[in-house]
C-alpha cells in the first residue's frame, strides 16, 4: 500500500466525529434559546401580576387573598398566551408588600414585589450524569398601589398624598 492510496481518508475518519459536535451544539443552542424565550415570559408574567394585583378590587387591607389570586391568574395567563405551560410546578408566583405608607397590606402608596419562577427542562445527554433535570429562570417586578385610590386603606400622610417611594 502507497501513500497514495490513503489519500483522503483523513476527512472519512473524522466525519462521525464533526456531526456529533454539530448535533450537540445544536442542542445547547436550541436550549440557550428556550432559557431566553422564558426569561422573557417570566418577565412577563411579574409584570402583569403586580399590575393586577394593584388593580385588583381589594377593599379591606388585610384581604389580600382577592389581589393575589388575581395576580396568580394574570401570571398564568400572560405564560400562556407566549406558548408556555403554566400549570404547577413550572410556574410560581408570590407576592411580597413593602409599608412604605405605614400601614400594614394592601394600602395606598405600598410597593407590591411579585417574583415569578419558571422551571426550564434540560435535555439530558448521554454522558452528563449529574446534569440537572429543570434551569429555574426568575424575574422580579415592582409596582405601587395607586396613593389616590379609592376603596382602600387611607394614607397616613394626609388626603391625596403623593408616594415617595423608590
């Protein structure tokens, strides 16, 4: 055998070997993917739930189980409408409220927090023993109760405060 008749095969051998690579990286692209594109419905998902659950029809300071459960609904809504499911476990939802007007709950000028979470299957690939089964994706949203709004808790700062919060 020459020299000249193994001309060649050196692409042959190395084939199988540049298609695995190919595969692979076509699945850690297409799961980088689906972490963004949750990330961005999480996202989603915290925004619409604090705007719901400021808006929702609260008339008591400590009945906040009406505005949570709005806010619950509106978080599953805005995860389903981008194509996600939304049921238990891959979606959580809660709810934190900072006094910032001195009062206790929900009222006016207080600053609702709400965190959502969403779990992001992993694939698992042969040779990864220890790779997680889910990535958690979380984002957080902000919003203040409305300090002219009626029906709630009065502000300690006088009729039609303004809020100053951050």
């Amino acid at each position: 055998m020459t020299a000249r008749d193994e001309r060649g095969m050196g692409g042959v051998e190395v084939l199988p070997f540049g298609i695995l690579i190919f595969v692979v990286g076509t699945l850690l692209v297409a799961f980088a993917w689906g972490v963004v594109d949750a990330k961005v419905a999480v996202s989603t998902a915290a925004r619409e739930a604090a705007r719901s659950y400021v808006e929702s029809p609260v008339h008591a300071a400590g009945d906040t189980a009406v505005a949570e459960r709005d806010g619950d609904d509106a978080a599953r809504r805005a995860v389903a409408d981008q194509g996600r499911i939304s049921a238990d476990p891959p979606l959580a939802v809660s709810f934190a409220i900072d006094a910032a007007s001195g009062e206790a709950g929900f009222a006016r000028c207080n600053v609702v927090t709400v965190t959502a979470s969403y779990r992001v299957p992993v694939f698992n690939l042969p040779w990864a023993r220890r790779a997680p089964l889910f990535f958690r994706t979380t984002a957080r949203h902000r919003e203040v109760i409305d300090p002219l709004r009626s029906g709630v808790a009065s502000d300690p700062r006088g009729h039609g405060a303004s809020c100053n919060v951050a």
